[in-house]
C-alpha cells in the first residue's frame, strides 16, 4: 500500500486563516497493524473526498464522508481513529484553519459541531451543494484545488473580524499554551467569563482547553517530524507540572499509554503532522 501526503500553498488572502492545506493520496486502506491514530491539532477542517470515502472515529462514533462529498470537522479534542471506506484508491483534499481563522467562514455558532463531523450541505446548504457537483466534474487536482481557494475567498467575506478574539487566540499559539487565563485577561481588559464565552462561540472550546491542546502539539509535531526524538526526554516537561501531568495529556490526546503508544505504528497519523 502506498501513500503521499502532499502539502498545497493556501492563496494569499487566505494566510492567517488557513493554516494549511493538503492533498493525501493511497493505493488501498490502511494497514491493519497500523494505529491509524490523528491527534488534536487546534484546527477546525473542511475535507473534499473527491476518491473514495472517509470513515473517521470519534469518541467512540463513527462519521462517514462519503465519496464525492465535502464534509466540516468541528474543534477536535479527542484523538481520531481514521481510515477510508474501501480498500481502493483514495484521494482527499483538506483545508486546516487557523483556531483564530476559522469562524470567519461560517455563519454559526462553531460549538455546535465540536467533536463532530457534518456533510458540509447540512450546514450551509445550496452552495456547498454546488461546490460537491463542481468537484465532481473537474478531474485534475490542480482545479479541484482552486476551486476550493475560490470557495474559501468568497466565505471568508461572511463575517468581520473579532480583534480581541483573534488577539486572545495569538497569545496562546505564541506562547505554546503557557499563557494563564489571568494573564489574558490582563491583556485583553475583558473577563474569564467573557473570554470563554467568545472562544466557546468563535472556536468550539474554551481557552484553556485550546492551551492543552497547543501545548501537546508542540512535542507531538516534534516526534511526527524526527522518529529518534522520545516523548520521555526531559525538556517535554518545560510546559507541564510534572511527569505525571504528562502523562495524564498524553493519555488525553492519544488514547493510549506512554508504553503502549511507543509499541505500535503510526505512520498513517504521523503523516498530517509532517512538516
């Protein structure tokens, strides 16, 4: 079974938004032995199964994006199980937002499919359904791509800009999740309550639940991008209170112990973490 994982530059006005966009492409599903395993990044993502489908496990839920369909994954907190439909030849095209990015495409509260996985039509209707025809009839990925950018541009005009918002979110990815809420409301002039409240509508999860996550990314982009690199070495701990508390993330955002996650295969997952 082969794979390529292929990274696509976002369009210009599309940077700050988009944190990135991707093209994976494999000759059959996944190996069985293989964990299969993608963990939660921060990013809010609209897929296009454009070759066979996508059959993602979350929480214990199966969600299928079927072929030829675009589908919108809500704020992930819980490691994903992800394989495809059919074991045939696969093509999906991805775009990641940004966590300050990606309320500023969708008319919704973002809440409302944290943890979830919807058929992009159930959400914004007769366009994205529009959208999935368009895709179908253009075979070349390079016109698949451009047609989601031009998507993306025409969206990103649905709503103005949150400055606080945006600013709170910053000082998080800046900081790799060490910033306290009492420090941010300092910066910001506005409270906890508020500032979970803006987060919760514009992102999904709280802030401080958007720091754990940042922080773990950092050392879990460190491995997927250097296999010699353990997580047990001790400068992983700069971020946490100690090896216990570590341990208790890793377990969060894996699903797996230190030792039994050591033990297994990930190349599938470590795929999306590849820089």
């Amino acid at each position: 079974m082969q794979m390529r994982f292929q990274h696509i530059e976002p369009h210009p006005l599309l940077k700050g938004y988009i944190e990135k966009m991707w093209l994976f492409e494999s000759s059959g599903r996944m190996p069985a032995e293989d964990l299969k395993l993608v963990v939660p990044n921060g990013n809010i993502k609209l897929t296009v199964a454009f070759r066979n489908g996508i059959v993602p496990t979350v929480n214990g839920r199966l969600f299928a994006s079927k072929e030829q369909t675009i589908s919108l994954t809500g704020l992930i907190d819980v490691p994903v199980i992800l394989d495809v439909a059919e074991d045939t030849a696969t093509g999906t095209l991805c775009a990641e937002f940004s966590p300050q990015g990606a309320y500023r495409f969708f008319r919704m509260r973002l809440s409302d499919i944290q943890n979830q996985i919807y058929p992009l039509k159930d959400i914004i209707g007769i366009v994205a359904k529009q959208l999935e025809e368009q895709m179908c009839n253009i075979e070349g990925i390079e016109g698949k791509v451009a047609l989601l950018q031009q998507f993306l541009l025409n969206q990103l005009s649905l709503q103005d800009n949150d400055a606080i918002f945006e600013y709170s979110v910053s000082k998080i990815i800046s900081s790799k999740g060490k910033i306290t809420i009492k420090e941010l409301e300092k910066k910001t002039g506005y409270s906890s309550r508020w500032l979970h409240m803006k987060f919760t509508d514009k992102l999904g999860i709280s802030p401080k639940n958007l720091s754990t996550i940042i922080r773990f990314k950092q050392y879990y982009n460190a491995v997927a991008n250097n296999d010699e690199l353990s997580f047990m070495k001790n400068d992983f701990y700069d971020f946490y209170y100690d090896q216990s508390h570590f341990i208790k993330e890793f377990k969060r955002f894996t699903g797996l112990s230190y030792t039994g996650f050591e033990n297994k295969a990930n190349d599938f997952g470590k795929l999306f973490y590849k820089e």
